[in-house]
C-alpha cells in the first residue's frame, strides 16, 4: 500500500465518471479517511472502484451478492462499530479474524483490532453500501423490536401499552354503571350531585393554575440565560457530538424546509449527527427524499449551490427507514432513530421548526452549569404565523400564555414539567437510562417530562425560541388537539396507577400540583362544555336549575368557577399579549372565550377516541407556502444533468413589537365601551328594555342566590351562608318547567269615574326599592309596578278593600304591572313580599 496515494484514488473515480471528486481533494481528507469521505459526501464509487481498490492492495474481493448470502453477519459486531468503521466479522478463527470491509485503508484501525483481540485481521474488500446495507438489515428486527417495546419489557407500570390497569377499569366500569343507574331512579339530584362535584373539582384546580400563572409572570424567572458572549468563548473542538431527531410523516413538502433550517445552525458541521426518520409505508416522503439525494443519487436540490457544494451540504444528513409495526407514531420512530444515534446530547426538531440558530450551543453551556441532576433542557416555542389568520392570532396567545408563564411558573416551583414535543434537549445516556420514548403514547413528550420526575431528576427552561407552523385551518386544529388531551388523559392514568409510589416519588406538593395543574389539561377543558350548556340552561328553564344554587357555599363556587376563572385566564391572555408587545392581537385575546370552545371540542374528541382508537396519531397538516420549486436552468453547466431547484423561503419571525392599528384601536374601544354599557345593564343602573327584560343580574344562573345575603342584610333580615336546608334531598324532585309568556299589563280603560275627594298619590316602599304603589283618579285605578326581579320562588300578594270585604291578587312575575279597581270611598292597600319558604314580610300598608 505504500505507494498508493489519494491522487490515484480520486483520478481512479475520474475515470470512472464519478461526480463530485473535487470534494475529496480536501488537505484534511487522508488516505486513512479517505472511504469514511466517500460516505459523508454520497459519492457514488460503483462496485469496480473497490474491485481495483482489492487488486491493489493483493487483497480477495467479496461480490455483494456473496455478502448478502448470509446476512446475520451483520449483526456479530455492535451497530455502532460496523456501522462507523465499514466492517462486518465474517468469521473467527484461533489465529485469525477474517472481516469484510469497505475501507482497508484505515490502517490505524485494523492495528487497534489486532491488539484488542490479539489475532491476526484476514481483510476481504467489498462495496461501501453493501456493508451499510448488511449492516442497516441485520439490525432492523432488533431496533424495530426495541423501539416498540423497550419500556414495556423493562418498565411495565410506566408504559401506556396497556392504558389502564385492572383496578381502574374497575372504576370506571362500576363508576359508570352506578351513577347511569342513579340518574335513571332520580336525574334531578344525581345531575345535582354531579354538577356541584365538578365545580368542586374545577374550585380547586383554578386556583392552582392562578398561582403557578402568577409565579410565572411575577418576579425573577427561573429561566436559564446564555449570553452571546458566553457562545463566543466555546471553541468547536471542545463542542460533543450532537444528535438531531427528525420525525417525518407524509411532510414530504416540509422536507427542504427543515433540511435547510438545520443547516443553518451554528454548530459544527462534524459534530451534528442529524437523523431524518422516515416510515416505510411513507413512500411519498421516501422519494422526496431520494430526490433531494439524502441517499445519495441527486435531482433537486434546496438552493443554487454546485453539486459539489451541494453535497457536502447534504453530509450531515442520515436516512433512516423505520420498518412497518402495528403502531405508526412520533415516538416509536424517535426510539428507532435513538438506536442509531452517535451524540452526547440529542434533540426533536418537527418538520416545520424553525431553531434559534444558537440554541444548541446555548444548551450544551445550560448542561455544563446545571449538572448530572438535570435530564432535559426544554426551549421556548412559539409561531412564525401568528397572524395568518383569527386561529393562528388565538393559538400564538394561549403559547405566550403557556410556554412564558405557566411552564416557566412551573419551572420556577420546581414541578415536574409537561415537555414540549419539540425542542426539549437529553443527556443521551439519561434518556436510555430512562427508557427514551413510550411508543403507546401520543403525548410521549409530557409523559416522559413525569417520568423524569419520579426519577428525581431536573427539567430546566432555556432563553432559545424555537418557531413553528401553527396550524392555519380548525379541522386540522382540532386533530391535533384532540391528540395532546388524548395523551394527557393516558399518561395521568399511566401515572396514577400507583398513586402511593407517584406521592412518594415527587412529593406532596408536585403531587397536588400534578393532579391540579396536569389533570387540569384535559379536565377543564372538558367540563367547560358541560358547566356552560348548563349556565345556558338555566337562562331557558331556570325553574329547573334554581335549588341547584339555594344553597349559599355552592353558589358561591359556581360563580367563581364562572366569573372570577374565566375572567383570570382572559386577564392572563390579555397580559401575555402585552408584555410580548404584541398590542395588535389585544383585541383578539379579548375574543379568546370562543377558542376556549373549540378547546372543549378538541378535549371530548380526544377522550371519545381514547375508547376507540387510543394509539391513532392525529396527523397535523402543515402548510406549504414557504416552499416553491422550480427548474433551475440559469446555469447548468454547474451540474452533470437536469436539476431542479427547490427554492426554501424562511419564514419571517416577527417578534418585536407591534402596534395595534387605528381600526384596531377604535374597535377595542368600541368593544370595551359595549362591554361596560352590558354591564351597567345587567346590574340595573342603566335600562335597555330588549336587553333588561331577558338578561338582568339576577337570572344568571346562581348569582342571584350569591347575592342574597347582601339583599337580607339590607332588608334587615338575618343572614345566612350555610342554609343547608336548602341542600336538594335524595328524593327531591325538579320543580315544574314554566314556559314563561309574555307579562302583559291589564289594560285600564278611560271612564268617566272622577272623584274629587281622592287626589293623585304615589307610594314607594322604603325596604323594597323598585315596588311603587300609585292611586289614579281619572280613571279611579291602584296600580302596583314591580320595577325588580325578585329572586326565584318569591312573589308578592297585593291585598285591597274595605272593611266590609277584601280580596287579593299576586304579582308573580317580575318586573311586572297589576292594575286593580279604586273602589269607591276609602281603599286599604296591603302589599307583602312571599318568600320562597312562605313567609310573608310586609312592605306596603295604606288607605286611598
């Protein structure tokens, strides 16, 4: 071998019309590196240039088809080893090893395998992808096998493969049962029952997010910052390998994008170990892929470069084909790839995202300070399209809200952290140690955020953004959120199938902060739906609802549920908003209430499927506009044929600030004015008959009986908060559905029935505002104006006459008239106010 030379190699190639050869005239490329450099760069040598190699060198050639004969030797040596050093052991003897390589050339290897096994090396030359291809085959049952169940063979109770255990099917099961046959025997107080349990339930998780929101927001955060300065000091050889993890499904269009994305981050190009993960089945992206050359035959190309530059572009990139399995998910394939990988530290980048180009030498600084006690470092995301349409304004608000509040106040108390499924950096040896990814949950990234958690490891928060696509059309919002609550709802049944061990574990305090924070992912959203039919309800028939809130302490919570809660994650939106200096989306942070429905829609989608389809990924559709292809023909003469260009446009990421409008601002303040003329209206400073006769303070449902104890105080009258009289029985049956008409007033008729020694008189009650008693003479009427609402089940019975003979009649819907005859001579006028309990308290007595 001593008198080969690379310069013989590269015009041995030269003859053989092999493309690109330029590249491997680097000065840094040796004789020794002379293979591995023919594999970076997907230089096609065909099987004759290892052939002439072979003869060279007095070395025997082995035919791929012979190699292929037996292809378990692929797998004798680690994959690692083979798949780096181009070796297969074909067999070992006492004196000697005979191994099939593709790079004899690598004299410092084969000396360090003679010392390691203290034999001889018997080299035999065969084609470079033929030993790949022995390799990549030999291991595919293996990794295929383990990346589905790895967690399930060494840590059962903490895979989803089965979701629940037997005792909480059990629950369920007989829960269901039992509370299907309770509402059957009684549905009004079973239906009580229920309802007061879950605004018990919503009661004390509400306040858990108010605080871990609040954390978030207020005071120094937790959040680790890496200064420019603090990058500038690293020195790239000092830098570890990195793996990059790149899940595809049938994104066969965001393939550029994100092949161009990872380009361009600032790290060293030998140090990346990027795996493009790809399904079998997925033929689409397959091709996309092979066109692109990522296997090594090139057609199109992501931007005007020569083919030579093109591919070295291309050599940091490492296809891998995920064999078909019974499930098809994100984390069945990242457990695949996590076989292959070579790094110190490896990351999730999603078709569509857009890195920070820093961040990864940010995150191997946070590792360094932070230490062994710290599993993942979780980036910040958010959208490159937050204004693309009313959704994606929506959906770019609830991020600033989650990721720079809730997670970051999440961060700061030290609880156990949802991950993000994109972006969140392990420790490689970490991450095996923890079982990498449950392939049987959709929301791998959360639950593997609680796994960390138990193991009493760390999650830290770094200042890196990295940018999505957020989803442009409700369709396919909906898929993606019914997906993270269905994956929420398994990984808390997964967890909480030892509830004893998980306190243990991660302690009192994270434990209430799971149940109310986690479990409030999917709860919430949940029961909003239910809580709001029922507050729509009881604007319809609130005879049926009204002893639901007699009861003081379960008004008051049921209020707060709905005034005090709703109105604090608005607050919370709004807030976000603001301190993102995004005031132009202000306005639709106000709106967010209607995307807070289609929230619910997304939860019961989610949980519904949970029974049907528990392992189906819901596919999200990513849009396409930042890619454009076209022929390139302006010059070529830089390629060996036809190439076409794909041109990736990047996304713009504006994040600075951004002023709202003139239009903007003049409709914010018209809404706001709106808000606070309803307002006025509904607590009866202002009237507004279309509005007041339907929609007053006291036909929201339970905020009259809130405010019963201020009307009893004012009326005098004892004040009571725990009447639990008022607690509807186990045999207390719904009250009557009155469909109400309209409340017509009598109508008085002009007759001649003027008495002179009557006048004119008014009459209001001093402890009852709004009931006014009035006497006219001209036509000798007592009419009786109830100008108030009064509460549920109280009415008033106005009693006239003389001595001689009286008679009454009742105003028993209010607001309301009665208009009654004057008689003649002196009337006596008894007006008294009924509770719903039948007690009568008076409140007008006079003569006319």
């Amino acid at each position: 071998m001593n008198d080969l030379t690379k310069e013989e190699l590269i015009s041995t190639l030269q003859r053989m019309d092999v493309p690109n050869t330029i590249l491997l005239e680097d000065p840094s490329i040796t004789l020794d590196t002379f293979i591995p450099a023919i594999k970076k760069f997907r230089i096609q040598a065909p099987d004759d240039f290892y052939a002439y190699l072979a003869d060279r060198l007095g070395l025997a050639f082995m035919e791929r088809d012979t190699l292929f004969a037996n292809p378990r030797i692929g797998s004798v040596l680690p994959y690692a080893v083979g798949e780096e050093t181009l070796i297969a052991l074909l067999e070992s003897k006492p004196t000697h090893l005979k191994v099939a390589t593709a790079n004899p050339l690598d004299t410092p290897l084969f000396t360090r395998l003679e010392e390691i096994f203290g034999k001889k090396i018997e080299k035999v030359v065969t084609p470079l992808d033929a030993i790949l291809t022995i390799t990549d085959t030999s291991y595919q049952g293996p990794h295929a096998y383990s990346a589905l169940s790895e967690l399930v063979d060494r840590q059962p109770d903490e895979s989803a493969f089965r979701i629940l255990v037997p005792w909480q099917k059990a629950v369920i099961v007989i829960g269901t049962i039992v509370l299907l046959l309770l509402i059957a025997i009684n549905s009004y107080f079973w239906l009580f029952v229920l309802f007061t349990i879950i605004n018990i339930t919503y009661f004390v998780m509400n306040p858990v997010k108010f605080y871990v929101s609040m954390q978030g927001m207020m005071g120094e955060k937790n959040v680790i910052h890496i200064s420019d300065e603090d990058i500038q000091n690293l020195k790239d050889e000092d830098l570890p390998i990195y793996t990059v993890l790149v899940p595809l499904f049938h994104e066969q269009e965001m393939l550029p994008h994100i092949l161009q994305n990872i380009a361009n981050i600032n790290y060293p190009r030998d140090k990346l170990d990027v795996k493009i993960l790809m399904e079998e089945e997925d033929t689409e992206t397959i091709d996309k892929a092979r066109k692109l050359g990522i296997f090594g035959n090139v057609e199109e190309i992501i931007s005007p470069m020569s083919e030579a530059e093109y591919h070295a572009f291309l050599s940091i990139f490492h296809p891998v084909i995920i064999p078909k399995a019974d499930i098809t998910t994100k984390p069945r394939a990242c457990n695949y790839g996590l076989k292959r990988s070579r790094g110190e530290f490896v990351v999730i980048y999603d078709a569509e995202d857009l890195p920070d180009r820093d961040q990864l030498k940010k995150v191997v600084i946070a590792f360094q300070r932070l230490g062994p006690k710290y599993a993942c470092v979780q980036c910040l995301l958010n959208f490159y399209n937050p204004r693309k349409n009313m959704l994606t304004r929506w959906f770019s608000i609830e991020y600033s809200y989650y990721y720079d509040f809730y997670i970051q106040g999440l961060d700061k108390i030290d609880a156990p952290i949802p991950l993000g499924g994109t972006s969140n950096h392990f420790r490689m040896k970490t991450l095996r140690e923890l079982g990498a990814w449950d392939p049987y949950n959709v929301t791998e990234d959360a639950d593997l955020g609680m796994r960390i958690a138990r193991k009493k490891l760390h999650t830290a928060v770094l200042n890196s953004h990295t940018y999505e696509e957020a989803v442009t059309r409700i369709p396919s919002w909906i898929r993606q959120r019914s997906r993270w609550v269905k994956g929420f709802v398994i990984t808390w049944f997964v967890t909480m199938r030892h509830p004893v061990k998980v306190l243990k574990d991660i302690g009192i305090k994270n434990f209430f902060v799971f149940q109310t924070g986690f479990g409030g992912n999917f709860y919430l959203p949940l029961m909003n739906l239910f809580l709001w039919l029922v507050f729509a309800a009881g604007f319809i028939i609130p005879e049926y609802f009204s002893s639901w809130f007699e009861f003081w302490p379960f008004a008051a919570i049921a209020v707060f549920n709905l005034l005090i809660g709703n109105l604090f994650f608005l607050t919370m939106m709004v807030v976000a908003t603001w301190k993102e200096k995004q005031r132009d989306l202000l306005l639709y942070a106000f709106f967010s209430p209607i995307y807070w429905i289609l929230m619910s829609i997304g939860a019961w989608k989610g949980t519904l499927q949970l029974i049907f389809k528990p392992y189906k990924w819901e596919k999200t559709s990513h849009g396409t506009e930042i890619v454009h292809e076209q022929l390139l023909i302006e010059h070529p003469e830089r390629f060996s044929k036809p190439i076409k260009w794909i041109e990736v446009k990047s996304p713009e990421v504006d994040r600075g600030a951004r002023k709202a409008t003139g239009t903007q601002v003049a409709f914010s303040l018209g809404f706001t004015v709106l808000l606070i003329l309803l307002a006025l209206i509904l607590f009866g400073v202002l009237e507004y008959k279309p509005v007041s006769e339907h929609f007053t303070l006291t036909k929201i449902p339970g905020l009259n009986q809130v405010m019963k104890p201020l009307e009893d105080y004012q009326s005098g009258r004892d004040v009571r908060f725990l009447n639990f009289e008022a607690i509807p029985g186990p045999y207390s049956t719904s009250p009557p559905i009155i469909i109400p008409e309209p409340d017509l007033t009598q109508e008085i008729t002009l007759v001649p029935t003027f008495q002179s020694d009557r006048p004119a008189s008014k009459i209001s009650a001093p402890g009852e505002p709004g009931l006014i008693l009035r006497y006219d003479p001209l036509v000798n009427r007592i009419i009786i104006t109830a100008e108030k609402s009064l509460p549920e089940g109280d009415y008033y019975v106005v009693t006239t006459g003389s001595r001689e003979s009286e008679y009454s009649k009742n105003i028993e819907t209010t607001p309301g008239t009665l208009s009654l005859n004057g008689g003649s001579g002196v009337t006596r006028v008894k007006v008294f106010r009924v509770l719903r309990n039948g007690a009568q308290i008076p409140v007008i007595d006079t003569s006319l």
